[in-house]
C-alpha cells in the first residue's frame, strides 16, 4: 500500500512538472495540438488521498504551510471564517457545524461545539461568514450566525470559552420576514458605542440591517438594505453593508428583474445573471441610509484599513476589489485580481474573503476557483503609505477554495470551503457497504485550514509560478491561439475555430448516479461489481452504448451534488454564491436555473453558443413544468401508452432561455413524468426538422433526461430500479431515433449525470457515467483519459467554434480520445426495458421493518422533486430497495435527519 502511495505522490509531482511549459509554436512543421496540451494530470485518477491530490475540474491541490483538517468523517464539512482569541496562538474556526478551536502551535483542535451536539439547536448551520471574538479581562466570547432552513429557524450564536470548553451563553433570534422564510443571519459586529456594546448583523434573507444593545438585548433598530446583505464594516458613525445581489429593484419598467429567490433584483437580459453591486452606507445612530455605492458584481467581503481612511471589497462575479475613500465614499480604484492578465482572460477567479497587513501595505484576496491567495501590493490611491498603483505581487497556494483570511504578524491562515474534496472511504466511517470494499460518497469530507509563513519576494515568485502550475493556466495559452489555414475538418478540432465533422450537439443531463452504480458489472472498466446496483439488467441501454461506443472509466462529475452539479453542466464553473450555500443550501437549491445570485457574469453554454451565431434549442433544463398535479403517475403514464398527449407548460426565470425552450418537453424536475414522454417529444421534433428543406436542426440541444433520479420507495411511484429503467429506455430510443436520421453523419451526443452524489464508487466519490456518441466514436474502447464536466463544455465550445467561458472550461482538455478518425455507418437500436416501468413500489400496509420505514421516508414532502430531501437518506433507501436487509442491517438506517439539500 505504502508503495503504491508514494507512486501516486511521485506521480502527481511530476504532473506539476509538466504542467510548467510553454506551449509550442508552429515553426513550419506540423505540431500536435494534443501534445502541446497534454498534463500528468490527464493520466491519473482521483483515487490518491495524499497531497498533492487533483480535483475533478482541472485543478491540483498542493498547497503552501501547514494544512489542519478535523470534523466528524459522516459529514461533509467546510471552513467557513477564522478568528484568532487575542493573546494567544488559538483559531476560532466557524465551521458549517459549529465552532472549533485550533491551537496553531501543537496543530491540533482542542475543543468544538457543534450544533448536532445540542437538542436545541439541533438542525442549524452556519451561515457564510462573520465569526467574531471578544474578549473583556479573562473573558471570551465567540459570535457567528446560523439558521435552519427546515424550521426557519436563525439565530446570532454567542459561546463562552473558558479554555477548557465552549458553552452557549445566549443565542439572539431573528424571525423571516415576508416573502423570505429565513431570516439568515450573516456578518456582524459588536461595536463600543459610549462604553455600551452594540451588535450589528447583516439579515441576508430579510434584506435588512439590525442594530441590538448587547446587553439588553434589546433591538434598537432595524433598517432595510439592498438584495442579500453579506459584509459589514463600520468607520466611525457610519456603517458599510454589501448588497451582495445590488440595490431593491425600483426600476422594472425599463429594467429586467428576477428572483433571487426571496424577492427580485436587477438582472442582466443575455445570462439573467445580477446587473448591479452596491455598498450601502447608514448612521449607526438613526440606521437611516447616507448613500449607495456602486461596486463590481457579487461584492460579499468588506473590510477597512487600519487608519480607517479605505475600505475595500471583494467583488467575487468581477474578479477585482473596490477601493472606497474615506469620507469621499467613493470608489478611486478597482483592483483587478486574476491569475492571468493577458489582453483576453477569463473571468472566474472568484474573490471571497480579504485581509489587510498592519502597516495597511498589503492587502491578501482569496481567490475560490484559483485556489490561491492573491497578495496585492496596495498604491497610493488605496492606502495612506503606497506609492503608485496597486500591483499584484504574487500567488500563495492553498488548498481548494479558499473562503475566509486572517493575518496575524508574519503568518496567514486560510479556511477552504472545499478542502481537499470528498476523499474520505467508507473505512472512516459506518456504512452500509460491505466491509471488503473500500467506497466514497460525495457527502463525506473534512473540513480543512491552512497555516502559512508569510513569504519573502523570492519564496512568493515560487508560489506563484506553482499555483500557475497547479491551475494548469498554459492551457488558457492554447484556448486563445488563431486557426491555422488548410486544416482538414476532424471530429474534435485542435484549435478553436478549425473545422469539425460534426455541425450538431446534443447534450444530456442526467441525475445521480455513480461509475459503479450503473457500470460497475462491465468487465472492459475500472468497476465494483458488489456496488452496481443497477447493471445491464436494469440499464441494457448504458450498457450497450459503453460496448458499442467508447466506455469512460475514469469520468468525473465537477461538483457535489445537483445545486453545484447543474452550475458545472451548464456554465463549467461555480460562482461564490453557490461555493458559500454548499451543504446548508438557506437561499435556495438551484439544480434548476430559478435563482439569479447563482450565475456568474458570463452565463451558460447555451449563450455562448448564441453569442456567436448558433441556433440553440433547450429541452428541459432551466425550467419548470406546470401541470395538473392532482393526476398521479400511473395516470401519466396511462394517457402515454394510449397516445392521449400530456399537457403542460414550461416557465424560465431566465428571459435569454424562453424563446429556446422547446415547449413540447416537459421540464425534468418533475419525477411524475416518465421519460418516455419526453423522448417521444424530442423523437417528434427530429422527424420534423427532418421533413424540413435543408439542415435547420439546432447545432447546440440542452437536454436534461432526470428520472433515473427515482423517488425512492415511495408508494405510488415505481420502484428505483423502474424509473432507472424508464431513464435508459429513454436515452436508448433517442440514440436511436438520431442514429437513423440524416443529420447523424455530423452529430455528435454527450451524454453526463449532473452528478454522483446518490451512490458509492470505489474509485472516487465524484466518478460517475459519461457517454460520446457519434459515428466517429463507435471505437468499442475503454478510455481511462481523465475527463469531467468542464472537459464536456470545453468538447462542446471546441467543436461549435465557439471561445471558452471561463477560467475553468479554458483549462479543461477536449475529449480527444473519445473519438477516431473514420465514421462508421453503425446505426444503434434501442434494447427494451427489461424491468417494467410500472412496476410500483408496494403500498404501506403491505410492509413493515426498514422497508415500511423507508418508504415513510419517501413519502416525505421534500422528495417531491429533485434532490429535495436529505440525499444520505435517498441513498440508503436506494441501497436497501436494492440489495436488502442482508447487506444493510436494520441498525444503520437512523431515524431522519435536517434536510441538507431542501430549498
């Protein structure tokens, strides 16, 4: 074991290694493309837990100083913010589950509390950041900000630690205000106001500010802000609140609104994305607000010098911080803070956390998607002692998504939200895998933070030519170079804009499933057969297509679950909104596109591809269904099989997707809905391009194919094993139907589940099934290449000629190996269910046991729709409906839990 560890250490060494060059100009003789863009990363797997480790969007983790992880391995943590107790080396860590303190000299936790730990409060999380520490005498105190979006429950937590144990002193509650069901606390601050302490926290549910006597307890006032407060900072008699979602919409006459979800902010007509960013400024006296300032997109973090003359914020949808002057309350500069700077980079770099240096020199960014801290030498209009403009003087790497800062003399310690990802086995903790197997679901990580020596000039240099390494930025080189003349078109292009084969994409979304649940009984793949559950008999289709085509057993989806999984399918990339929501999910759990803090400033493929001239059709993602609710499946399904047509009608909150979506396709969060209504729609609508003159099928479909999702064993709905089932038959008459059309010569169908999060792999938790198929892909091979979901977008962009969007998608390597030179003639015919799709999950009278417990469990309302439930419970209700008592005793099914994933 010990050897082949350090094989898989030496190997990803040696990746940063070659990561590290340059990429080779054309000199007359032909180069290879795939070469130039070749990385050791493309040949691992996501097995290794040592560091470095790579994570499944193009990124390797090696991070600078000392990393400390802890948390309960059952759970997923993350770091959220950090705090040091003044006169000593202790961290005060907000964590998603509590509070940990962590002694920086023995590197280790010497006490926590958690929310888990206490009946009252049982069910809470906290929320994005905000942790504070104050200390009178030998007193201390630690405040932060939880809610629970389950009972809408929040509150301003206040611990006493006495250096041995926490306690709760007193928890302050806030009540949701209409139409928010949360109140959701965040940053706060207790100021000394005429020797009395004020509280001060930012409502981000209520879009409200509240100032409170701490010691009274009484609400002194409570004023209203803009859309989604985040950061506060208070310079004098004034205090400074980002607007994180911009200012209350007044203007929807000539200005285009949306949700958010608990109300509506401006938004950009092209992506749906938020327009606007503000500052806030209000009298901490009267609460009454003095001016609004404009910032860049997303501003979350502010903080303030230490003269208290700047105040400087994050804008994690700009890239950049905004400098404001004191008492201007004016921004006099917008520092930009990418990794690269060249004359057409990317956006994505996602600052989200700030820190600031005594002498008020050096600010530090936390870059979330760079994995890295940006360290910016301030100038003269950001600080009372710089001298010209603002530069960046280098990177320091960190672990996966750095979200909260603190510099304290010559050390910076760093919370990552994402650590070092979902890398912890079954081993660590109680499952119900056999104990033979070593598995990993997505929902286990620790939660991690890093101690880092302040580098000199030369140490920083370092760093930063290493997180340019580990963020494999050469490939951004390569996505930007010209095409050459004379190239003859190929299934994938080497360069964006040379010809390709094909004219048309379809791309389907898929729900949930991982490698070895569905492929994990195929001979020719990496897989474990004691976890597929379900194989060739219940998913003949999948099966047949990685025989005929080519089979991917080393395919990663990028995210977590569907919230994150849906942002990484449709935009290659996640924004701070979605990074700071993870696991707690209080605003909302955006699997469909119905929220407008979720997209970044650049938006999804779908508007690339338009962007730049190419017909776009969309089936099924980013909209909701509407129908009558009162028919039941069996009613559905019924009218189906006698051919009586479904009504319904999508909604987009996206203004750029309604003129896109078809409207003969349900929408996919409707698990009411076989899919065979919805290939049947798709089918229809070929045959109709068909008899149309000429080629006007869509060279982009989005389609999203969502019911191997399953509703558990909920009575009513059928069995798990029959909406998988119903899903495969879908995908395989589809395959079909294009297979003999005449546009199949120059079509090309990826095939991806938006995540892998309701199962176990014993490879990695975020490997799941990915599908290429074309006639130049009817290989019959096994491709171990690494490949995830940004690597699909980027295959997407690369064949329609279309630029990357971002950062992530520019850094992404085309499917290359999913694809031969020649076209076969091979045409695919669609293998019937072998389970009947109506095969129903039995009535509760008929059980008892865990199956008459979990099918209660499926009954509950939070499972009406996609990932709406606790996704833990989902998966061991799937393992159970599957494998029985005999794998999964009785004694493990707990009793239900807060709902993680529930909007």
């Amino acid at each position: 074991m010990k050897i082949r560890i350090l094989s898989v250490v030496l190997a990803i060494s040696a990746m940063l290694g070659s990561a590290c060059h340059s990429v080779k100009k054309d000199n007359g003789a032909e180069v290879s493309e795939q070469t130039n863009m070749h990385s050791a990363y493309d040949d691992s797997t996501l097995t290794n837990r040592v560091l470095p480790v790579v994570m499944p969007y193009n990124r390797i983790i090696d991070p600078a100083g000392k990393v400390i992880s802890f948390g309960d391995p059952n759970l997923e943590n993350h770091s959220l913010d950090v705090k040091l107790i003044p006169e000593s080396t202790i961290l005060a860590v907000e964590d998603r589950y509590g509070i940990t303190l962590i002694d920086t000299v023995k590197s280790k936790v010497i006490a926590k509390w958690t929310f888990t730990g206490d009946k009252q409060y049982n069910g809470l999380m906290s929320t994005y950041s905000g942790i504070k520490v104050l200390k009178k005498g030998d007193k201390t105190q630690i405040f932060w900000s939880a809610s629970n979006g389950g009972n809408h429950k929040s509150f301003v937590m206040q611990a006493a630690w006495d250096g041995e144990k926490i306690s709760i002193e007193n928890a302050f509650p806030f009540s949701p205000v209409a139409p928010s069901p949360l109140a959701l606390p965040n940053e706060l601050i207790i100021n000394n106001e005429n020797g009395t302490d004020y509280l001060y926290v930012a409502l981000n549910g209520n879009n409200q500010l509240v100032k409170i006597d701490l010691n009274t307890r009484k609400t002194i006032w409570t004023k209203p802000t803009g859309v989604a407060p985040y950061g506060l900072a208070i310079v004098g008699r004034h205090i400074f609140v980002t607007n994180w979602g911009g200012p209350m919409p007044t203007d929807t006459v000539r200005r285009e609104t949306a949700g958010v979800p608990y109300g509506n902010t401006y938004v950009d007509p092209k992506t749906g994305a938020t327009l606007l960013g503000t500052v806030q400024v209000t009298d901490i006296n009267t609460g009454d607000m003095v001016k609004e300032i404009p910032v860049g997109l997303h501003p979350n973090v502010i903080i303030k010098s230490n003269d208290n003359r700047f105040l400087y914020v994050a804008n994690a949808n700009s890239d950049n911080v905004s400098v404001i002057s004191i008492p201007d309350y004016k921004v006099v500069e917008k520092i930009p803070v990418q990794l690269t700077t060249a004359k057409n980079s990317y956006i994505g770099d996602s600052p989200n956390a700030l820190a600031i240096n005594d002498e008020g020199t050096t600010l530090y960014v936390a870059n979330g998607l760079d994995n890295a801290v940006a360290v910016v030498q301030l100038g003269a209009k950001a600080s009372t002692a710089g001298a010209g403009k603002s530069t960046i003087k280098g990177f320091i790497p960190t672990e996966a998504y750095p979200g909260g800062l603190l510099v304290d003399h010559n050390s910076l310690f760093v919370t990552n939200l994402e650590g070092e990802g979902s890398r912890i086995s079954t081993k660590e903790f109680k499952s119900e895998v056999p104990d033979k197997v070593t598995a990993y679901n997505s929902h286990h990580e620790k939660a991690t933070i890093s101690v880092i020596p302040l580098p000199d000039e030369q140490k920083l240099n370092q760093y930063t030519e290493k997180v340019k390494a580990l963020n494999l930025t050469f490939r951004q080189e390569i996505a930007q170079q010209l095409p050459r003349k004379n190239i003859a078109p190929k299934p994938m292009p080497e360069r964006i804009g040379e010809p390709s084969v094909f004219k048309h994409v379809l791309y389907i979304i898929k729900e949930n499933r991982t490698y070895d649940q569905v492929l994990g009984d195929l001979p020719q793949g990496k897989g474990e057969p004691s976890l597929c559950i379900y194989g060739d008999k219940v998913t003949p289709n999948q099966h047949q297509i990685a025989r005929d085509f080519v089979l991917m057993d080393n395919y990663y989806a990028s995210g977590k679950c569907s919230a994150e999984g849906h942002q990484w399918t449709d935009a290659a990339m996640v924004t701070d909104y979605v990074a700071k929501n993870v696991r707690a999910w209080f605003r909302s759990y955006p699997h469909v596109q119905e929220d407008a803090l979720v997209y970044d400033s650049k938006g999804f493929i779908w508007n690339n591809a338009a962007d730049h001239g190419k017909k776009v059709r969309i089936y099924g993602e980013a909209s909701t269904p509407h129908y009558d609710e009162k028919l039941s499946w069996t009613e559905i399904y019924n009218q189906y099989q006698a051919g009586t047509p479904f009504k319904f009608h999508n909604t987009s909150t996206i203004s750029r997707v309604r003129p896109m979506l078809s409207q003969n396709y349900p929408g996919s969060d409707e698990l009411k809905i076989t899919d065979q209504i919805r290939a049947s729609a798709f089918i229809k609508e070929l045959e109709g391009y068909e008899k149309q003159p000429g080629d006007e099928l869509p060279e982009l479909m989005v389609m999203a194919l969502s019911t191997d999702h399953t509703q558990g064993t909920r009575p009513g709905l059928p069995k798990p094993e029959a909406m998988v089932a119903d899903n495969d038959l879908a995908l395989g008459r589809i395959i079909e139907a294009l297979s003999k059309s005449r546009f199949w010569k120059n079509t090309v169908v990826f095939v991806t589940e938006d995540d892998s999060q309701a199962g176990w792999d014993h490879i990695s938790a975020y490997r799941t099934t990915g599908y290429v198929i074309s006639p130049y892909s009817q290989t019959q091979k096994t491709v171990s290449t690494n490949y995830n979901q940004t690597c699909v977008v980027r295959s997407i962009e690369q064949i329609l000629g279309i630029p990357p969007m971002n950062i992530i998608d520019a850094t992404a390597l085309p499917m290359f190996d999913c694809f031969g030179p020649k076209a076969s003639s091979y045409t695919y015919k669609a293998i019937p269910n072998r389970i009947p799709l109506n095969d129903m999950n039995p009535k509760l009278a008929s059980l008892k046991g865990p199956a008459l417990y979990f099918a209660k469990a499926s009954l509950r309302p939070e499972f009406n729709h996609i990932d709406g439930g606790n996704d833990d419970l989902l998966n061991r209700i799937l393992w159970y409906a599957a494998k029985g008592k005999k794998v999964y005793p009785a004694k493990l099914t707990g009793k239900p839990v807060a709902d993680d994933d529930d909007d």
